[in-house]
C-alpha cells in the first residue's frame, strides 16, 4: 500500500471490524471483512453496508449547469424533476468513454450532483472543467462520505434510521432513481434510491464528519441485522447484475452500444460531445457486442481470458469472470463478435491455454424482478 | 490468528507444505495459505503421469475473487492426485494441512529439499505478512 493512499472517513471502522484492507483507486478499502461469500450471501438475503467514500462528487449548477450537462453526458438532463437521477455516460470526442456515472436532480435547471468512478475522478473533472459550457462545476469529493445500503431489508432498515427526527425521510416511499436531501443528526444527508447490486436500498451521501456515526447506526440498529459488505463482494454482487466496472466492461475505446448502454443514449434528444463518432460506430451494424455467459466445462473465466472458436481463432475477450456467489458457478462477461453474441451461442474460454466450452444466455444472472 | 505448522513438515515460500516419506512427497497449501485465498471454489491439478519442477506452477486454486498459482515445492513425477477436491475443494479451506492435500509427487531429488523451510522459519515468515 502507497502511503499516498488516502482513508475514507470510515477506515478506522474497517480496522475495528477487522477488514483485510487494499489499496483500491489510491484508497485504503475494506476488500472483505469475515469472508466475500458471506458478506455477498447477506446483501442478497438480509442487508449490507458498503463504505463508498471513495467515489467522486462532483458538482454542476447555475443557470448553464442544463446547457453544460447535455454537451458532457449522453443522457437527457432535461427529463429530470427536482429529486429524480439517471444513469449516464461522459462520451470522449473519439466516441469512447471517459466514465460512467450518476446524475442527481437537485434543483432543476439550477444544480446537479454527478456521482463518479473514484478511479477517474481527477480525470473526470479535468474533462468536465475543460469542454464546460458556462456551469459552475466543483469538485465536492472531499465533502463527501457516502455509504450504500443495500438488500431486500433495506428500506426497512433505512426507515428507522431516517424516518424520525426533524426532517424525516422515508426511503421505502421514494421511488427507484431518486434523491432526497434531509438531515441525520445534524449532518446534511442526501438519500439517492440507486446502487450497484441490484437489489433494494440506497446510498447516501453524508458529510465526511458524520459519516462514522452514521455507520454506527446502520450496524446498531435493533430491528434489521446489517452487516459491513468489502469491495470483493460488492464486485461480485454487480458482475452477476451484469453491470459495467470501468475498466472491466468499458474504458477510453468503448463504443457505448457495443457496451450495450444504448438506453442511456439520447441522439435524437440533442447533440453531445462524441455524438457523431459513437453513432457511426452502430452504423452498418456493431461488430462486437457485451454478452453474459456460462461456462459448459469446468473452469473460472477471468478478466483477459480470450474468447475463441474451436478452432482456435480469437473472437473476443472475457471482461470480467468470477464463480458466482448466489448461483454457486462460474459466470463470465465478454466482448464477443456480433455473430457469437445471441443467447445459447457456443464459444470457447482460454483458460491457461485450454479451450473451455461456454454459452452466452440471458443476463442479469441473477433475476431480482 | 495463530495458524497450526505441522513440525515435520517442509515448507515454501510460495505457501506450500511439503511432507517426505522417503521419495514420497504430499503436497499441500498451507493455513496461512487458505486464510489468504479466503472460500476456494476451484481447483485445477495436474494429472498422473506428470512432471513437475521445483518452484515453478503445477496447477491453480480459485476463490470468488482470484486465481492463485500453485509452485511445486520439489521437482518430480506426480503419482497421486487428491480428485475429490475437484468437485469439492472444500476441505482445502476446513483442512488443509491433511485432508485438503493436493497431490503426490515422487521425488527426483533429496537435495532440493535444502531450498525449503522447516517449520520455525516458515512460521517466522507469515508473522512477517
């Protein structure tokens, strides 16, 4: 571990709770805690915490945050109300993508949160600052704590914590993709119904000070049983959603509908940076596209793996693999040629340099309704 | 965590233990090994028949989150495969140092063993990590 990485508000939690700790994205993050197939197995039955501080906020308001966000993002701002949020894309002008993220409605017209991959923060808000059209843009990740609370006991849980006091807020009432802003204690909080496991819950920004005590609470309350969830399970929590890691499934060349994020694209909406590149990258057909897929023969997929045919001849490579927690087998995501991408195609894993047969089929891989 | 080293066995760095019946060695991975892996969920071992060499990769074991390459503490031909782990690898988390054995290789060489620990030195190693 460097010792430029920086501590979450949270770390001396992690250590309390005994975290194996790692060095993620120039941060000292919990990976696991008692063991990833039980913190995953609690996120999925009951509910887990997750120390997300680490994640970059950055801020875009006044009268051109509107103007600014529809050039940067390739989401419609502009069908967002007051308290509504939707996932989107920072496009490059090579038609690649700079990150995936979340825009948060605070006011409208007047002040969007945009929630960011730690790992590309600082280049996040270089990009925005730089093809800026005339908003305000702060970068408030210092500010910022944030915890995700998420698990079919969720809203439960959250409804304890936040529905009493001077301004309560009842997350079991908020719809999917909203955002709420209120107090814990004296800390300003805003509760955004999002996450990145599929299931129920929210995540919650809360300032860095009252972010321990917050924390505390979740973990000590009575009613619901939460447990603190590590980074490894949360990565295995998303792979079986089927949804994207920067770095895993998209990056600076990525094609957005290759990544199959066409429904966070809004062309005939307005124009966008990259727009013209992203949309002729679908013309004529996209050469490769994400699949999800099962393994037919023993073996893990992994990260880097090429994707192949029988013969040999390299047709893809696999973005992320893992043996999947919930369904207790192996589960990969790949880039794979067009013609390989339907459900029930056939194809082959390197694995070590052996061809391991595998099966594209419907994703998510696991169906939480 | 107080991890148990069985005295009579040898080690590698690498994590693996090592116990010599004459030319027979037993291989394993070791408790410091397992705690580090965290819930092995796949093994991939060689078949009999098979030569391997000191210090270098003779087979992987997986958990959720990583591959972690397997190093033969002693060159030789392997004679016996633990397959039970194939389909389930269980034990080599509950029980590593017996039951969770790998495989059994004949050994080319007594003199190899000089480049592995006995117990003090290995347990000095992991209470260094």
């Amino acid at each position: 571990m460097s010792n430029t990485s920086q501590k979450t508000p949270l770390f001396d939690e992690h250590v309390k709770l005994g975290a194996r700790i790692v060095d993620f994205a120039g941060w000292m993050m919990p990976v696991q805690y008692e063991g990833l197939k039980e913190e995953h197995a609690h996120t999925r039955n009951e509910v887990g915490l997750f120390d997300v501080s680490h994640m970059g906020e950055i801020r875009v308001n006044g009268p051109k945050a509107v103007e600014s966000l529809q050039w940067l993002t390739t989401n419609d701002v502009t069908t967002l109300e007051k308290g509504q949020a939707h996932y989107s894309l920072l496009p490059n002008a090579q038609g690649g993508l700079v990150d995936d993220i979340f825009v948060y409605c605070i006011e409208k017209n007047a002040d969007y949160l945009v929630c960011v991959n730690a790992s590309n923060k600082d280049k996040d808000f270089k990009w925005m600052t730089e093809n800026n059209k005339g908003a305000d843009i702060t970068d408030e990740s210092n500010i910022w704590g944030q915890i995700a609370i998420q698990g079919p006991k969720a809203l439960e849980l959250c409804d304890a914590v936040f529905a009493d006091g001077p301004s309560p807020i009842k997350v079991s009432e908020m719809g999917r993709n909203q955002i709420k802003v209120g107090k814990f204690k004296n800390h300003t909080i805003m509760i955004a119904t999002t996450g990145y496991t599929g299931e129920k819950g929210c995540e919650v920004f809360i300032d860095t000070e009252g972010t321990p005590a917050l924390w505390q609470a979740l973990l000590a309350n009575p009613s619901v049983k939460a447990k603190a969830i590590g980074l490894g399970a949360r990565d295995s929590l998303r792979t079986e959603m089927k949804f994207s890691l920067y770095g895993h499934e998209i990056d600076d060349t990525t094609n957005p509908y290759e990544a199959t994020l066409g429904w966070a694209i809004k062309p005939n909406a307005k124009d966008f940076l990259g727009k013209d590149v992203i949309l002729k990258g679908k013309e004529g057909g996209l050469k490769r596209k994400l699949v999800g897929f099962k393994m037919l023969e023993r073996g893990i997929p992994r990260q880097g793996y090429e994707i192949k045919k029988e013969n040999g001849e390299k047709i893809g490579v696999v973005t992320s693999g893992t043996h999947s927690p919930t369904l207790d087998e192996p589960i990969g995501i790949a880039y794979v040629e067009t013609s390989f991408s339907t459900e029930g195609s056939n194809f082959f894993v390197d694995i070590r340099g052996k061809l391991v047969k595998a099966c594209v089929v419907k994703t998510p891989f696991v169906n939480k309704g | 965590m107080a991890f148990i080293v069985p005295e009579e066995y040898y080690y590698s760095k690498d994590h693996e233990w090592a116990q010599v019946d004459e030319n027979i060695v037993t291989v394993g991975i070791t408790e410091f090994a397992q705690d580090q892996l965290g819930e092995v969920v796949y093994v991939d071992l060689p078949e009999e028949g098979q030569k391997v060499t000191q210090n270098q990769t003779f087979g992987v074991v997986e958990s959720v989150k990583a591959v972690s390459d397997l190093y033969a503490p002693v060159s030789g031909t392997v004679i016996e495969v633990n397959t039970s782990l194939m389909d389930d690898p269980s034990s080599l988390n509950d029980d590593p140092n017996n039951q969770g054995w790998l495989v059994r290789i004949e050994m080319d060489s007594e003199k190899e063993l000089a480049n592995l620990m006995r117990s003090p030195e290995y347990k000095k190693l992991t209470a260094e990590k």
